[in-house]
C-alpha cells in the first residue's frame, strides 16, 4: 500500500456542487494531517489542518477516519476558483522525520 | 513577511553545467525542504535540514547537493546536470517537524 494515495481524477462538477476526495494512508502511527491546493504551476498552499473530530472552514469540511485510515474533504457550493489539484498530506514519521504529499486529484469546476 | 523566497524562476541548463537554486524565508523556522516535482507527479523529498549546520538525504538525493550555514538560507546545488533533472523545484518551510510546510513560488528548470 502507497503512503498516501489519492483518486488523481479529474473531478468535473458545475457550479453550485457539492464535491467530495478520499484519501488513504498506511502509517497508522501518523499524526498529523493536511490539506494543501496547488494550481497550476503554482506551488502547494495550506487549504485546511485536519482534526480527530473533523473540522469546517466555510464552505470546506474535512473528515479523519483512524480506524480506516482515510482522509476526506468535503466542498459545499463548488465556484470556478475551486479549480484546481487537492493534495492529501500526511506526517510520515519515517526516517525523513516530514510530511509525505499524495499525488493530487484534480477538481475542474465549470460555469 | 515574504515567507519562502527562491531564485531563479526560470533557468535552462545545459547537459553537464551546475547551477545554484536559492532559497530563503524570513519566518525563522527550524526545518526547510527541497522537493522536485515532475508533470502529473506528486512532490518528491531531495534534501532536508532540521536547523542550521544539520542536512540529510530524503527520498531522491543522488544529482544534488545541499548546505545550511544560516537558519534564513538552504541553496540547493546540481553539479553536473543531466535531463532527468528537468523539474520544477521547490523550497519549503515549516517551524517543527511534522508540522504545516510553507512553499516558496518554485524554480523551474530545463536541461537540454
């Protein structure tokens, strides 16, 4: 099993959408969990941390699953400006003592 | 705060030349990141630094070369550039491990 795997997609939702990503992980040991966006040859930002008990941020809502070690995020009433490749981010507490970035998977948000 | 800088944008090199990509933040943390990224792919760890003084190798180190002497500056070196290193590099940041990782806008490079 990858580290992190992602669906790499695309996504393809109208405006107004509701849209949601799943991500798994294999380190259970993990602790720490992330969502970043990276537009087009634009660099990764932080989206949003993940906490156990799930935490919202507007329009975004993201999910901790430790049992089944999965991630997910959810996007209520998708905007254009959504468009762009969600990365799922996990600390990969290996020897490299960082983060371990999942490939992406690409949301295409149309009028 | 400028946060994670890096310089050049844009460079091509070719087969064999060496090259500096310079990296820099003003946040004073701890840990700074190189990381490649080629087209459709996921990021990949070439060298990290937990502090001043102190790298090590991450996943894909072979081609490169790091140094910290400041807290503010982690220069990444390639020696001999070959074609397999056409990528977009970034610099990262992040005050602890595991912690959020701040980019900076990326170098890319081509080597012909």
């Amino acid at each position: 099993r990858k580290e992190v795997e992602q669906d790499p997609g695309p996504f393809n939702v109208p405006e107004g959408a509701t849209v949601a990503f799943n991500c798994t992980y294999s380190n259970s040991a993990s602790q720490s969990f992330f969502w970043y966006r990276q537009d087009c040859r634009k660099e990764p930002k932080l989206l949003m941390s993940v906490y156990s008990s799930g935490n919202e941020d507007g329009r975004f809502t993201a999910q901790l699953n430790r049992a089944s070690q999965y991630i997910s995020l959810l996007i209520r009433d998708s905007k254009l400006s959504d468009s762009a490749t969600y990365l799922c981010v996990v600390n990969s507490n290996s020897g490299y003592s960082t983060l371990t970035f999942g490939k992406g998977t690409m949301l295409l948000v149309s009028p | 705060n400028a946060g994670v800088t890096q310089t050049p944008k844009f460079r091509i090199l070719k087969i064999g030349q060496s090259m500096t990509l310079q990296c820099a933040q003003d946040m004073n943390h701890n840990y700074m990141y190189w990381y490649r990224q080629d087209p459709g792919m996921g990021l990949k760890l070439i060298y990290y630094s937990v502090g001043a003084g102190i790298t090590d190798k991450g996943e894909v180190p072979n081609g490169y070369n790091v140094s910290r002497s400041t807290t503010e500056d982690f220069p990444l070196r390639l020696e001999l550039a070959a074609p397999s290193q056409t990528s977009v590099y970034f610099c990262a940041s992040s005050r602890d491990r595991g912690e959020t990782q701040y980019f900076g806008p990326g170098t890319r490079l081509l080597v012909l």
